[in-house]
C-alpha cells in the first residue's frame, strides 16, 4: 500500500537539503517516487525565518520507504537525528460537491 514520508531537514543545511533533493528528483525521473510538496515550517523558526523544511515523498510500500531512508541515514544524505514520518495512506471515498448537486 502507498505511503507518504515526510523528512524534516534544518532549513539552514543547504547543502544536505539539495543532496536530498537530487535524490527525490532521480526517484522521480525513474518513476520509483513521487514528490509531493516541499514545505518551510515557519511555526518553529525565529519571525518569518524557518527553522525546518519539510519534504513530502510518495513511494509504493512502507518496504520501500524503510529501505530508502535507511539508504540514505547511512550515506548520510538524512541526519540520524532528522524526524522522519511514514504514513500509510488509507482508501476512502468522497463525492465531489458538484456531484452532490446534480445527483
């Protein structure tokens, strides 16, 4: 089942986030991932300044997403100390309003 990984990275270690970001990129272009979104989380920074960037990463199984971040911790390319979330998503179904509107 897909699941969502969410990294969080220092906004301040450029260099790490752009190695990460290359990776995800190459996943992608192999159609092995899919990216989501790249988010700076201001509710932890000082003013308007993030303190962490968050990366969202869709991948087909949570095999796969341990695999991978495992991979990655140990080339360093993820802190041993970065948050790391793996969220299984789960099937639901919803009407769309306008499908609601004209049943």
């Amino acid at each position: 089942m897909e699941v969502v990984v969410l990294i969080e990275l220092d906004a301040g270690t450029a260099a790490a986030n752009a190695a990460l970001r290359q990776r995800v990129s190459t996943l992608t272009l192999k159609g092995q991932a899919r990216l989501n979104f790249v988010a700076a989380d201001t509710s932890t920074g000082v003013g308007s300044e993030p303190a962490q960037d968050v990366v969202a990463l869709s991948l087909p199984s949570q095999e796969a997403a341990c695999s991978l971040l495992a991979q990655w911790r140990l080339e360093g390319i993820i802190a041993a100390a970065a948050p790391v979330r793996i969220l299984r998503l789960q099937p639901f179904s919803s009407m769309e309003p306008f499908a609601l509107m004209f049943p």
